[in-house]
C-alpha cells in the first residue's frame, strides 16, 4: 500500500509498504480522506533531532475516514463508513488502518466522507464545551481562531452565548469566525486586546475565556482576562512543558481553570458520535471548516501550506485515492 513518512525536517516520502492485517476483533478499513491539524503540525511536522528520522510512517496525522473491507468483529461490517482514531504513535497517511471498534465512529451512508471527517476536530472541542458551566446568556471569550476555535466558535454560539467574541491576529481567520457565529472580532496586532474586551464586557471581564491557540502569551491572557470567579478552559497545547504564569492575576482573579482534552478523557469517541448525530440533524456543519482539497500526492504541499499559514487556510483535507 501506499503510505507518507517525515523521512527528514519538514520532508515527507511516499512509499510502498505492506498492508496491516486486522486481528480478531478488529476492522481493516481503507483510508479514502484524511485532514491536517494544528496539533500535527506543532508536534510531528516541526523539526526533530536528526536521530528521529525517518518518523513512524502514516504520522503525523490522525483526522481519518473511510471504509470498512474487512471485519473481525460483530459489531460492524464491510461496508460501513466510519471515522477511526489511530492509536498514539501511529497516524493515517497511508491507505489502510487495522482498528480496534473502540477507536471507530459509525458515520451515515450519505454524503462526502471529506465533510464527515470534520466531525472529528469539531467533536474534540464539544467534549471540552461539555465542560464549561451554563453559557446561556454569558459572555465567552476565544482565544485562536484556527479550525479548533472556530469549532468553539460555532458550538458557544449554538448554546446561547450573549456574545462570542474571538481574538486571531490574522484577519482571514477572524473573517471566517463570521460564519461560525463570533458577535465581536479582535485583532490584537491591530487594537489593544484588553481595552476590546473590557469596553465589551463592561469591564468586567467574559464569564469564560477559551484557550485554543497554545502559546505561552494566550495561556497567560486568560488569567487577566476572565472576569472574577469565572472560568477558563484550556485547549490548545504548548510546545514547552513548562509554561510560566502571571501568578497574582491567579489570586486576584480566582478562576476555575478547566484542561479539557477528549482524547484523554478515557472515552475517545463518545463525543464525536455526538456531533456526527449533531450534524445530521442539522444542528450544525462542521464541514465550513473545509478551505482546500487535495490529493495524497500533495502531502507535502498540504503540510507548508498549514505551516505557513497560506492561502486563507483552515483545513486541508486529502484524498487517499488520488
């Protein structure tokens, strides 16, 4: 089968390598469309120590979908479509996945497996929306406007937030956000973050603040940000292990911060079934996120184009079979 692998910084092969075999109890699934996250290209795409490579082949990629032709278990058969969550170490950039039916998502027979994968980011950030307290009429501050803040974006707005206000320093994401149900957009290269904040909430501050870029600075804002005794919910991942922080805004502010990550949850799946029914039924479409389409071929181009932020990019999903 074909498969990608970071044979070198920031390089990606294409090779042939052989097939996985499903076990007993497991599918063998064809892989059709895959997607780049952020988080992929933070922690896999960015440069290792040489010693590294070649990196696991498939990785790093783990937004998959497609067919099962071949199953091992009782629960599903050749046939279904489904979203798989490869284990950790593993990715999908290759055109066939053995899983285990704990890691697989049921998805509906209708319609382009492309917009179904984006199930997967979307319903990541409905665990961690699952978290907050009643938004309802409350004011809600997103921190990052990449394709895990617009997910938060459109979920807040759905739930009733008074306002969802959102902070992206590029225009062409905090654009998009329109579409995702954002009230107020800020740029804080543009205008000062704070004082946009605080002339929106009256100066008290938002009753959550959602950090969803993963730097060091927006982990940091939240905590000057969030009104008193509100809530702070952490999504994004930083790159460094120890991340320092304005320790008096924490005592002065006295939030109750909230680490949310579904993957880690001990149930992977449950909320991206959630939001697999969500948009069935129209509740909402997270295939918006969706700005470009291209073929397993155009890995490498996919991966610089996210990197470097290019062409208005959101997401970028591939199809295996070209």
């Amino acid at each position: 089968m074909r498969a990608a692998r970071l044979s070198g910084p920031k390089h990606f092969e294409i090779l042939e390598t052989d097939a996985p075999v499903a076990q007993d109890g497991q599918c063998l699934i064809r892989l059709e469309r895959v997607s780049v996250c952020g988080s992929d290209i933070r922690h896999g795409f960015q440069v290792h120590p040489e010693e590294e490579y070649p990196m696991a082949i498939g990785s790093p990629c783990h937004e998959l979908a497609g067919t099962i032709v071949e199953s091992r278990t009782d629960e599903y058969h050749e046939g279904q479509r489904v979203i798989v969550i490869p284990p950790r170490g593993t990715g999908g950039l290759m055109e066939y996945l053995a899983s285990d039916t704990d890691r697989m998502i049921l998805l509906p027979d209708e319609g382009p497996l492309d917009e179904w994968v984006m199930c997967q980011p979307s319903g990541t950030v409905l665990y961690s929306c699952q978290q907050m307290p009643n938004i309802l009429g409350k004011n809600v501050l997103i921190l990052g406007q990449g394709s895990i803040g617009l997910s938060f974006t459109m979920i807040t707005s759905r739930q009733g937030a008074a306002k969802v206000m959102v902070a992206d320093v590029l225009d062409y994401r905090l654009e998009k956000s329109k579409e995702f149900g954002s009230t107020h957009r800020i740029n804080p290269d543009n205008e000062n973050l704070d004082e946009a904040v605080a002339e929106l909430t009256g100066g008290v501050g938002p009753d959550v603040v959602v950090e969803a870029a993963g730097y060091p600075d927006t982990f940091n804002d939240c905590f000057r940000l969030v009104r008193q005794f509100g809530t702070i919910i952490v999504f994004g991942v930083q790159t460094d292990d120890l991340v320092p922080i304005e320790h008096h805004w924490i005592m002065e502010k006295q939030p109750r911060m909230i680490g949310t990550t579904g993957a880690r949850s001990g149930d992977p799946t449950s909320q991206i079934k959630h939001m697999v029914a969500l948009r069935e039924r129209g509740w909402c479409d997270p295939s918006k996120l969706i700005t470009h389409r291209m073929g397993f071929t155009d890995v490498q181009n996919a991966y610089d184009m996210y990197d470097q932020r290019k062409d208005g990019i959101i997401k970028v999903v591939l199809n295996l079979e070209v």
